[in-house]
C-alpha cells in the first residue's frame, strides 16, 4: 500500500508541476503587445529649408532659413522655421536679422502646393553716415503673412508668394511679392 501511495503522490506532484511548467511556456510564447508610436511620428517628419547669397559690387546678401514639417496626412502638413540673415551695403548699411515663422502647406492635388506662413524676425541695422544723414542704428520686429501657390515635384516646389502685410516703410524686402525654391528630405 506503501507503494501505491508514493506512486498516486508522485503523480499529483508530477501532474501539478507539468501544469505550473506548461503555463511559463506558454507565457513566453504570448506576443509582446507593447506599440512604439515614436517611429511612427519621425516617419511624418520632413527636413529642408533654404539658404540664399547674393553678392554683388559692394553688397552682400546671405541667408539660412532651416525648417522641419509634419506631414499631418498626404495633403496638409504644418511646421516651423527659422531664419538667419545679413545684409550688407558698402558705405550704407549693415543689417542682421533673426527669427522664425510657423508654416501650413496644402496640397490640393500632388503638383500643387499651397502655402501660408506667418514669420516674425528682429532686424537691427545699422545704417552708416553719409553727405545726407549721420549714422543711426534702427531695431525692430518684422512681421510678415505670406501666402503662395508653387509647382512641386518629388520634394521640390518652385513657386511665388506674396506678403499681405507688406510696409514698403518697415519691411525686410524692397517688394511684397517674392519667387521662392522649397526643398524638404
């Protein structure tokens, strides 16, 4: 009797042990439903911007206008930049400006882009003395509401846009209207 008592206990112990053991196999087994959105967010990322120089007899022109924008869907992304400048005209003016702008594009169709970006820069200049007026420092800010249209293939759009609060007294540019190259990776 001894016997068959140490065989139905080993048994229970051997059944409970292959139950505990079944359940960690299985355990390890189960897919890990954990979700990572981070790379999900990065994908809708595009980098780009523009740089421009121009140089000419006693002038200087250069800038840098990084940005980055969030493709909300295939058709609308929203984004932000910045915005390096100086400018320089021999026995006239210096001139620095800085700042940044928030940017929507619209993509009605793939080919066409449609633009709107609000930019607020600090210029300060310093325009040198001459045979009309002496030497004069002039600080301010700039802001500027640009809505444009443009020709995009790939990651490239060629196009213009124009400044609806243009002051030809206190703005950056000699007109409201400009052509623009955008380019985002």
């Amino acid at each position: 009797m001894r016997k068959n008592h140490f065989s139905i206990v080993f048994k229970s112990i051997f059944v409970i042990l292959m139950f505990l053991f079944s359940n960690l196999t299985i355990a390890q087994q189960r897919p890990n439903y954990v979700i990572d959105n981070s790379s999900v967010f990065w994908d809708k990322v595009q980098f780009g911007g523009g740089v421009g120089l121009g140089i000419g007899s006693g002038y200087t022109d250069i800038s840098v206008m990084p940005s980055a924008i969030y493709n909300v869907n295939p058709i609308v992304s929203v984004g932000v930049g910045l915005q390096f400048g100086y400018l320089y005209s021999k026995n006239y003016y210096e001139s620095f400006v800085y700042g940044g702008s928030l940017v929507g594009l619209v993509n009605p169709i793939p080919e066409i882009q449609l633009s709107a970006e609000l930019e607020q820069v600090r210029v300060n200049t310093d325009y040198k003395s001459n045979n009309f007026r002496p030497s004069y420092s002039d600080n301010y800010w700039n802001t500027a509401l640009y809505l444009g249209a443009g020709y995009r293939t790939g990651s490239v759009t060629i196009g213009a846009r124009y400044d609806v609060l243009y002051d030809p007294d206190r703005s950056l540019y000699g007109s409201g209207f400009m052509p623009f190259v955008r380019v985002y990776f």
